[in-house]
C-alpha cells in the first residue's frame, strides 16, 4: 500500500460522511489509517464514532488525536462534546474552560458551559453563561435552555415565554418542541421539575 492510497480511501471517506453514511465513512477512514495514521483521520473516525452514539469511542478518538496534537483546540472541543454526550458535565467543564480560556470572545463556547451548569444543577452559573450569550443570536435550543433554566429556578412566567419564543423563531416546528422537551424530561426531572 502507498501513501496515495490512503488519500483515495480518507477522500472516499470524507464523500461517505458528507452523505451522512457514517458506518461506510469509518470504513474508509480506518483502512486509510492503517496505511497512513494521520490526525485528521483519527479525528474523522471520532466524528463519524459520535454520530453513531458511540460516544466512548469517540472520545478515544479524541483522546488519541490530542496526543499527537496537545494544543489544538478543536479537538479540545470535540473531547468535551464527546464528555457531554456521555452526560459527564464536569469533565466537559475542564475541557470547554480550555477552550474558553485560549478564545474568549468564542460565544460559541458558551452554550455547552451554560447546559452543563444547568445539567449540573448550578443555576446561577448556568445563568451567567447564557447572558453572555444573549449578546449574540439566541437559537431555538437556547430558548428551550434558558426556559428550563427559569422553570428550575421557579420563574414559570419567564419560561413560557422563553418556550413561545424559541417556537416564534422559526427554527423549529411545533413537534420538534414537543421532541426536544420531552428528551430533556429527564433533566428536568433531576432538577426537582
């Protein structure tokens, strides 16, 4: 095997994800990394790994990708992601605060900071974050937070109009509301909703 036949298979990987055929995409990158271990396919391999639900080997992934490459903060963010999706909200902190840290005027970075305070049950920090946050566009998913972020903090008024307002904005439909809430029932209910 050459070099260029890892090209073929990480570009026949990447033409798989961009189809969202995540199995096919991690095929490709894995026989790519068996002749050409590189950073970016292992990083590829732990997207493809997280839009699967294999949340654990994702971060592997990651874990490897950051060995190679201490300083970069994508992959600092797609550990926290991988952190968060396994609802392990203070190891995601650690991580999300590195990237905070290296770029703070990110307001991307903020989202994720507030939902894992919120997971957390820290309302007050939570709140701080998606302050911050308001400075910039608020999507749909932000409303949806900041009114269970007001629900855990009894301001019942405050999140109906917070839920109204992430319908109004057009992002989502009416069932996707319905959806995302009831994904989150489990939060709430771990916050004493």
């Amino acid at each position: 095997a050459r070099p260029d036949d890892a090209q073929l298979y990480e570009k026949m990987g990447y033409c798989c994800q961009e189809t969202g055929n995540w199995e096919e995409a991690l095929k490709y990158y894995r026989m790519a990394e068996l002749i050409d271990r590189k950073v970016w396919t292992i990083k590829k391999t732990g997207l493809c790994l997280r839009r699967l639900g294999r949340y654990e080997e994702a971060l592997g992934r990651y874990m490897e990708a950051a060995a190679m490459e201490p300083d970069n903060l994508h992959t600092t963010m797609m550990t926290a992601h991988c952190y968060l999706d396994m609802r392990e909200y203070e190891k995601a902190l650690n991580h999300y605060f590195k990237v905070e840290y290296k770029e703070p005027g990110n307001l991307k970075i903020l989202r994720p900071i507030a939902y894992c305070y919120l997971a957390l049950g820290k309302p007050g920090e939570s709140a701080r974050y998606y302050e911050r946050l308001s400075a910039g566009k608020l999507t749909a998913h932000d409303l949806i937070n900041m009114g269970h972020l007001a629900l855990c903090q009894g301001r019942k008024k405050d999140a109906m109009v917070l839920y109204r307002q992430s319908l109004a904005s057009g992002e989502i439909s009416r069932e996707q509301f319905i959806t995302l809430f009831g994904e989150d029932k489990s939060l709430l209910v771990s916050l004493g909703i």
